[in-house]
C-alpha cells in the first residue's frame, strides 16, 4: 500500500525508528493514554451497572469523562506514532488490525452512550435504561479486548 | 517455624524457582523460545537496526529465518552498527529458537559477521563461549 509505505518515509518515523529514548516515552505516552481511558471508563460504566449507588452518577462523569477522552486523544496519538515505525508490519498483523477494529468500535459506542437521552436522564438522578445498561457492558467487554489485542501484538502475527 | 518465618520460606522458595536454573531465560520477552542453545548459519538478506528492537531476515538451508537482536541502544551498544554488516553477507547466529518447530525466529545473543563478534545481549552468552 503506497500510502504505507510514504508513512514509513515520514522523517518523524525515521526519527523515532532510530532513537534510544524517545520511542520508549512514545511507549509511555500511549500506556498513559490507555491507563487514562480504561480506568475512566470502567468506573462510570461499572456505575451504570449498579456499584456504587450512593454516589451519583453525575460525580463519576464529571471526573471521569475528561480523563477518558484525554486518554483515548493521547493513546491515539501516540499510536499513530508508533504504527510510523513499521506500517507495513503492523498492517498485516492480526492483533492491530483487531485491536484498531475495537478501539474504532469503543469509541462508537462512548459517543453514542454520551449522547444518548437515556444517559441524560440517568445523570439526572433517573433510573438507568436498560439500553444504557447494556451500552455499559459492551463497553467493558470492548475496551478489555483492545487492551488484549494490544499486548498480543507483540507475540502473534 | 513461626508464621512469618514460614512465610519467608516459602517466598525465599518461589524466588529461587523463578530464579534459578533456566531462568537466564525467564525475563520479559523470551518464553516463547527454547532454554536450548541454538545456532544458525545463513546470508542477510534484510538488516533492520531500529524500535522495537532490531532483526535480521537470514536466509539459511531451511528458509528464511527473523533473528531478533536487542533493542537500538543494546544493539549499538554491542558494535552492530550500520556498515558492519551488509545484504549477502554470511552470518552466524548464537541464541535461542522458537519453541514452534515450523516458526523460523530465534532471539540472538551474538551474531558473528565479517570477522566481528557482537554481543547484543552479554549476559546470555555463557553457554556460546565453548563453541
């Protein structure tokens, strides 16, 4: 694929294809970013699903949201980064191609949970639909798959 | 024995199992290779000196083979820089193989090419230096 191919071409990948530090705190910036999206994530959605219920709804999102979109724009980002590295490698390996599948469909899933008229009425103090509740468990499964699929790049094509 | 002395038995036990005999092995990144001592003789066809770590793509009787070397820094560290070696040359590759017969990829600890010895990774050669 050409485009591959120019990527592997692009002097930052070059840079960070020879480096000592910068690829392992490229490596940190990613971690952080997915440290930051899961452990946000998996709280509210754990709420949805009934822990916690003498602690509102409303006081897990509004710590949590921030962290997780902070997390995903930097696990993203700093992906993108390393996939420079070797495009042509990780685009033939099963497990990125899983993994970018599910962080693609995790973050559809976010956006439509978010969004939906179900989660206002739950952060309102309303009882949480059952879509809701449902969205919340997609969610740990997908998300607990990427983190999966992630660490099985390194180990299977 | 008290409790607690039973206790720092049994941690001192598991601690000498996860650190004794074959555990030269046992760290991050090698439980997929073989304990064995595996060499392989072959010609380059591919030298990759970069992240994650480097690889060379060797031609050998069986085929094609992926010998992974240490990361940039350990790689360099150990002399294999660019210019050492080059496609079409014969190497030899001291390490240790894929336990999967039909996976081609070894981890080398020291690759030997036009006369030059490097040790990407000087802690695992013990069991080379008699060959």
């Amino acid at each position: 694929m050409g485009w591959l191919e120019a990527l592997a071409d692009w002097p930052v990948a070059e840079a960070l294809r020879a480096s000592f530090y910068a690829y392992p705190l490229v490596n940190v910036a990613h971690i952080l970013g997915f440290i930051l999206l899961v452990g946000g994530i998996a709280p509210v959605d754990l709420r949805l699903l009934g822990a916690w219920r003498s602690i509102p709804l409303t006081a897990f999102a509004r710590v949590l949201e921030p962290m997780a979109a902070v997390g995903l724009v930097l696990a993203v980002g700093a992906g993108f980064l390393l996939f420079s590295v070797k495009p042509e490698e990780y685009a033939a390996n099963t497990p990125f191609l899983i993994k970018v599948g599910l962080v693609a469909a995790g973050t559809a899933n976010a956006l439509l949970q978010r969004f939906s008229a179900g989660w206002k009425e739950a952060v309102r103090g309303g009882p949480v639909p059952a879509a809701v509740k449902a969205r919340a468990v997609l969610s740990l499964a997908i998300w607990l798959g990427a983190l999966t699929a992630g660490r099985f790049i390194a180990f299977l094509d | 024995m008290t409790p607690s002395t039973l206790r720092k038995a049994a941690l001192g036990g598991v601690a000498a199992t996860i650190f004794g005999a074959g555990a030269a092995l046992a760290h991050h990144g090698w439980a997929w290779v073989s304990e064995d001592p595996f060499i392989l003789v072959g010609t380059i066809d591919e030298i990759y000196l970069g992240n994650p770590h480097a690889l060379l793509r060797v031609t050998a009787d069986d085929g094609q083979w992926d010998v992974d070397l240490a990361p940039p820094a350990a790689t360099a560290a150990a002399g294999f820089v660019e210019g050492v070696a080059a496609i079409g040359d014969t190497v030899t590759a001291y390490g240790h193989r894929s336990l999967d017969p039909d996976d081609l990829t070894m981890k080398a600890v020291r690759i030997e090419v036009n006369g030059g010895t490097y040790d990407v990774y000087p802690d695992l050669t013990d069991p080379f230096d008699t060959m």
